[in-house]
C-alpha cells in the first residue's frame, strides 16, 4: 500500500514536471520562430528594397535570411505540433519524410553557402582585381544554384531509406535516426558537415593570415621627379613628365610624347583596394565569420550527441542536454540577423535610411512661428 500510494504521488508530481517542460519548450520555440520571422524578414526587405546594398556578399545574405524564413515558417510548426500531442508525431510518414528533408536541407544549405562565402571572403581581399570582375550577380547566381544543388544531393537519398527519416521522440522532430555504427547509415552525411565547417574556419584563418602578413609591408617611398618646362632631373626623371601629367600633377602644355594620346580619366576603372574598400571588406569578412562561428557553436552540441550515439553503442545522453542541443540548433535560424546588423555598420545605416518611421529617427522639423 505504501509503495501504490508513493507512486500515486509521484505520478502527478511527474505529470506536472512533463507539463511544465512542454510548455517552456513551446515558449522557447515560439519566441524563436518570431525572432527568426521578424528579423529575417526585415533583414530581406532592406536588401531588396535599398539598391546601395546590391553587392555579392549582400547577395548571399540575402539567400540566407530566405532560407531562414522558410525554416522558421514551415518545420518549427510541425514540432510545436509535435510537443503539443506529448511528444508523439501527429501526421503521416510521408509527411515525417518531407519534413525531416526540409530540415536537414536548410542545415546543409547554411553549411555550403558559408563555404563559399568564405571563398569569395578570402578572394575579395586577397584577389580583389579578379574579385570585382567576376563576381556579378550571374556569378553569385550560379554559386546559389550550385549550393542548393548539393544541399538537395545530401538531404534527397534518406527519403528512400538510406540513413532513413523518422521521428525521434527524444528530439521531437523528425530527423536522422542515428544508430550505432555497424548498423549506422548517417555517418557519412554528419562527417560531411563536420568537414564542411572544418574547412570554412580554415579558408577564415587563411585570410586571417594574409591580411596580417600584409600590414607588416612598408609602403614604397616615392620621390617626385623636379621639372621646369617638362625638362625632368633628379630619381625617376625617365618617363616622369607623362606619369605626372597623367596622374594630374603636370603644369603647363602637353608633353610631345603625349600629344594626341587620350587621357585615361576613368578613375573608377581602377581596381587597387585602397583603404576604405579594404575596410569595408573586412567589415563584412568579420560579419560573415561571427554568422559561420555562430553556427558552429550552436550547431556543435548537437553534432556531438549524435557522434556519441553513433561510434558509442547505447551511449546515454542525458535528455536535458538533447532538449538543450536541438533548441540551440533552432536558434540558428533566428541568429543571422542579429549577428549581421551588430557587426556590418553599414547595414545599420542603411536601416535607419529605409525605414525611419519604423525606428524612431525621423529627421527633426525646424520651429516656426505663425505671424
């Protein structure tokens, strides 16, 4: 009798505990996939909408909030639903499928584009002359295509049962079912994450290392030729008298050597990185580097659990630190805005500039007085 009546008075106590985490894990959830819709949302219109931020890096920002938002929008509902009806999956198996490839889509989605950016990061400042040629919108296109392309090669095999789809009570999604390793079939496609992410933070430390090597270079000392009449003595004197008039400084007629010859007056011709293009590029190199940091370290708890159950036969995970690790893994969706408007000024400019009303920083009237 003692122990009916102690479990009589345990069971509601652990009714009450399931009850109250379900509700935090819908709160929890809800606030993310508002923050998630807002932000991104947000974040999308101002790169449409202000011209000024039509660039490649913007570019690819811009295919991620999308992918974000259609994240946000389409699989956190099913997993709301899913807490909802006590952690059990209230829909088909068709549907567990296509959700469980939507989701594992965005995440590979996320891991290659950032690749790439990286890429493009590194070729910005290290190349810039062949990075300003080639990376139009057609180009940025393409790389989007590709990267869609490969996150719908890794996510589309586990519809037909390699590393199959099912709904993971203890995660409350559906997901990969991650098995021990003889009977494993995803280990392929976490070691492809993990490689993926491995490698973007080693194209960031490669850049990181180009641009310290370079602040160490001393600038060349120039010493002007001296002329009187176009008749050039002193270092440099060879050929000075067509360089200064070129460049602005010739005084006087046009040398004989130039008469006839158009002058090159298309300055924006000129691609040197000079000072404030290598400033803004670095801006959004760190920009893009706090995004893919971001989503390592959100990402890595949950990577670790499923390499523990995956090379550790019956290993135990605590259930809190699931829970934890998936939610972390949902904040992601949300972080890149936040993130982006923190460390790219002049994505906060560009804001305050579209939309004032919204802000709060609407231009002051001048007083008047009526007469």
């Amino acid at each position: 009798m003692a122990n009916t009546s102690a479990f009589g008075e345990s069971s509601p106590s652990a009714h009450n505990y399931a009850s109250a985490a379900s509700a935090v894990k819908l709160a929890s959830l809800g606030l993310i996939t508002g923050v998630s819709l807002l932000g991104n949302a947000s974040l999308s219109l101002l790169l449409l909408k202000d011209s000024s931020l039509r660039k490649a890096p913007y570019y690819f920002l811009l295919d991620l909030c999308l992918a974000d938002v259609v994240r946000s929008a389409v699989c956190f509902p099913f997993v709301m639903a899913a807490i909802g009806g006590g952690s059990a999956w209230p829909y088909s198996a068709l549907c567990c499928k296509i959700v469980a490839f939507l989701s594992v889509l965005f995440c590979f989605h996320v891991a290659f584009l950032l690749f790439c950016v990286s890429v493009t990061r590194y070729m910005a400042i290290a190349h810039h002359r062949f990075y300003y040629k080639r990376m139009n919108l057609c180009t940025c296109a393409a790389v989007i295509c590709m990267v869609w392309t490969l996150s719908v090669a890794m996510a589309f095999p586990p519809v037909f049962d390699v590393g199959t789809y099912k709904f993971i009570r203890e995660e409350e999604q559906c997901t990969f079912e991650h098995r021990y390793l003889k009977a494993n079939d995803t280990l392929g496609f976490m070691l492809m994450l993990a490689v993926i992410v491995g490698t973007t933070h080693v194209v960031y430390v490669k850049m990181l290392c180009f641009v310290y090597d370079h602040r160490k270079m001393k600038p060349t000392l120039l010493v002007p030729a001296i002329s009187q009449n176009w008749t050039f003595h002193g270092p440099g004197a060879t050929g000075q008298a067509a360089a200064n008039w070129i460049a602005g400084f010739g005084r006087g007629p046009t040398p004989p050597t130039l008469v006839g010859i158009r002058q090159a007056s298309h300055l924006g011709n000129r691609r040197l990185l000079v000072l404030d293009e290598f400033k803004m590029e670095k801006r959004i190199g760190k920009m893009y580097y706090m995004i893919t940091l971001t989503f390592l370290v959100l990402w890595a708890p949950y990577i670790s659990a499923c390499y523990l159950r995956i090379f550790v036969r019956g290993a135990p995970v605590s259930q809190l630190y699931l829970s934890a690790a998936v939610w972390m893994s949902f904040a992601q969706a949300g972080a890149n805005p936040i993130i982006s408007f923190m460390f790219n000024k002049e994505l906060r400019m560009r804001l305050r500039a579209c939309f004032p009303s919204c802000l709060g920083t609407q231009t002051p009237m001048e007083p008047y007085c009526v007469i």
